[in-house]
C-alpha cells in the first residue's frame, strides 16, 4: 500500500512509522522545511516506550510528493485539513482513499470535499505523541485506535488499514460505531485539552486537584447531553474512565492544545470544545462550562497573537 502522510508532526510520524514497519511505501509530507530535512539527512528518530528507533521514511515538501497514493492519512490540526489537501490534489488519484484521526468533529465532511463519500474513512486515536523537535518525535503512552468508513459501504480498505497499523505496532480496530467513538474522543477532549492549555501542566497535575476533577466532570456530562440531543448514544461511564487513564497513565504527556499554546500557536478548541456548544445549542441545550472553556482558550490564542 502507498500511503502518505499528510501533516507529519507528532502524530503522523507515530502513523507513518507503523505503517513502514508493516511494509507500506510510505512518504512523510510536511511544510516544515527543517523538519523534512532532518527525517531525510539521519531519518525519523522516534523515542518510544521500548527504545529510540531510527527510521530511513524518505519525507517531501507536499509539492514534491509522487502520488497517486492508495492512501493519504491526514494528521495537520483541524484549521488545515482543506488547504493541505489542496497542496496535495495533484497526488490524489481516483482511487485513493482518505483517511482522518484529527481530534475534534467535521472532519469527514472536509475529507469529502476531495474524493467520493465511499473513499473516506475517519476515526479517534488515544495514542500520545509529542513533537520534540526537527525529525525527532516522542510517545511515551498506550492506546488504541479506531476507524471505519465515514458514510458507510465496504469496509474492506478499512480492514487493510487497521491490520497495516496492528502489525505496524498501533493497535487499531475497526468500529462501526464510529462516529459514537468520535463524539467519546471529542467530550474527552474537550475536558482536557482545555484545562492543560490553560494551566500549562499535564493531566497528572490536573488529578491531583478537586477543581480540575470537577471541571472535567461537568465538560463530560455536557458532552454526552450534546451528543443524546444530535442522536448519539454515548454511555459517559467510558469517558470518565479515560480521563482517569490520562491523568495517570499519560500524566506526563503534554495534550496537542498545550503544545500549541506553547509554541504560541492557534489550537483546535473551536472543532473540539467550539463543535459541542453549537451542537448543544442547535438542539436547545446549553452546554456552559464547555463553553467558558472555549472562550478562555479563544482568549489564550488572542493574547499569544
Ligand atoms: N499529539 C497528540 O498526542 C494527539 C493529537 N491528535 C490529533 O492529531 C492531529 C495532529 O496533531 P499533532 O500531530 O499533535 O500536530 P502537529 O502540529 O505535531 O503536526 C501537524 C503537522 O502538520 C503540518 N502542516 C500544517 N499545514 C500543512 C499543510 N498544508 N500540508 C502538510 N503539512 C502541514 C504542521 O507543520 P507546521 O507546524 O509548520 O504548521 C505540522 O508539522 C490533530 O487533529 C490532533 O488533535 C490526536 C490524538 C493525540
Ligand atoms: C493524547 C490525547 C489522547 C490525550 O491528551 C489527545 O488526544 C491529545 O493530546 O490531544
């Protein structure tokens, strides 16, 4: 399978380094000059539980991809998707499929501007990964993965890729329920992304304080209200769950809206905590502490410029 990847920072390394490992013809494409340099002068280096791995994944500026690719993973922030497709239209043949873990919702639907509905698949990653520096990537946590065709149909490339990405080491399952799974991943977000932005600290430093624990809880419970009202029906007991797995399993693991407030860069808080309020709001709820959530971390993204 040729597969790309498009958006190859923090997570699309850890992705593309698992498809190399079972195999694929895999190309890492970036806009980040250094970044590819780095990958094509001394390879990917990945620092993972196990070890450090050096990986020789030739990586391109999205101009100088050669498609066309079976598979294109998209892996930039939200706010990017459209514009990164478009720089890499000209890679995109008739049967490549497209293929969506980004946190936050409408993600299918962007994917669906580029190829047909039956070639989109989408799903929620609770891997971690950090982007450490120019070529250099670091995944100290477990998690799963799933995904299945966004608009239903044959889920038989969808099979291929979950078994490339198992085999690869990123255990990933298909799950019919996808789309349940997206909103789980999302509430999840949505009560932790924004507390660790805020606060500049982990997940750890969130559970080992009431406030923090509350916050969470309320944004949950908002979250799964949201998703009844839009005709998902999500059990929050999981979701509960996972944010006890965060806060001690990665409780050192710097959720992605912490990296970008860091890096002074925008965030993703409008498809994650932003997507919940409408999608409350447009069925008459009110969802206010995901919201004030949202407008602190619009807030954060103002004053970082
Ligand atoms: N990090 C994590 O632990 C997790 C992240 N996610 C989700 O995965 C997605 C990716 O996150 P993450 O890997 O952390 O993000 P990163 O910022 O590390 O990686 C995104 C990469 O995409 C690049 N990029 C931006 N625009 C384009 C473009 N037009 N064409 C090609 N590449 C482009 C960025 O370059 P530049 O920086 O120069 O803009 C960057 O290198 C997000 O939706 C995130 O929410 C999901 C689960 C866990
Ligand atoms: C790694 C994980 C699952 C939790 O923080 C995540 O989604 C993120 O950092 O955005």
């Amino acid at each position: 399978m040729k597969v790309a990847i498009l958006g190859s920072g923090a997570m699309g390394c850890l992705f593309g380094a698992a498809f190399h490992r079972a195999g694929c013809d895999v190309t890492l494409v970036d806009v980040s000059q250094p970044h590819v340099d780095a990958i094509n002068a001394s390879g990917l280096e990945l620092d993972l539980r196990g070890g450090v791995e050096h990986l020789p994944i030739p990586a391109r500026l999205p101009a100088d991809a050669e498609g066309p690719f079976d598979l294109v993973v998209v892996f930039t922030k939200t706010f990017h998707t459209e514009g990164a497709l478009q720089g890499l239209a000209h890679a995109i043949g008739p049967d490549t499929h497209l293929l969506s873990l980004q946190n936050g919702l409408g993600n299918a639907e962007k994917l669906a501007g580029f190829v047909p509905d039956a070639q989109v698949m989408v799903g929620a990653s609770m891997m971690p990964s950090d982007l450490v520096g120019p070529g250099k990537v670091r995944s100290h946590g477990d998690g799963h993965s799933r995904l299945y065709p966004a608009f239903g149909g044959n889920p038989a490339r969808a099979e291929a890729v979950a078994d490339a990405l198992t085999r690869g080491g990123l255990d990933t399952q298909l799950d019919p329920a996808i789309h349940e799974a997206i909103w789980s991943k999302v509430i999840f977000n949505a009560a932790m992304n924004p507390l660790c932005a805020l606060t500049r600290r982990t997940p750890g430093f969130l559970g080992a304080n009431p406030e923090a624990r509350a916050t969470i809880r309320a944004v949950v419970e908002e979250g799964v209200a949201a998703a009844h009202a839009n005709g998902r029906m999500i059990d929050p007991a999981p979701i509960h769950a996972l944010t006890e797995v965060s806060m001690t399993d990665h409780a050192d693991h710097e959720a992605s809206m912490l990296q970008d407030v860091k890096a002074g860069r925008r965030t993703e808080v409008d498809a994650i905590n932003g997507a919940i309020v409408l999608a409350a709001e447009a069925k008459g709820l009110a969802a206010p502490v995901t919201r004030t959530l949202w407008h602190l971390v619009k807030l954060e993204e103002a004053k970082l410029g």
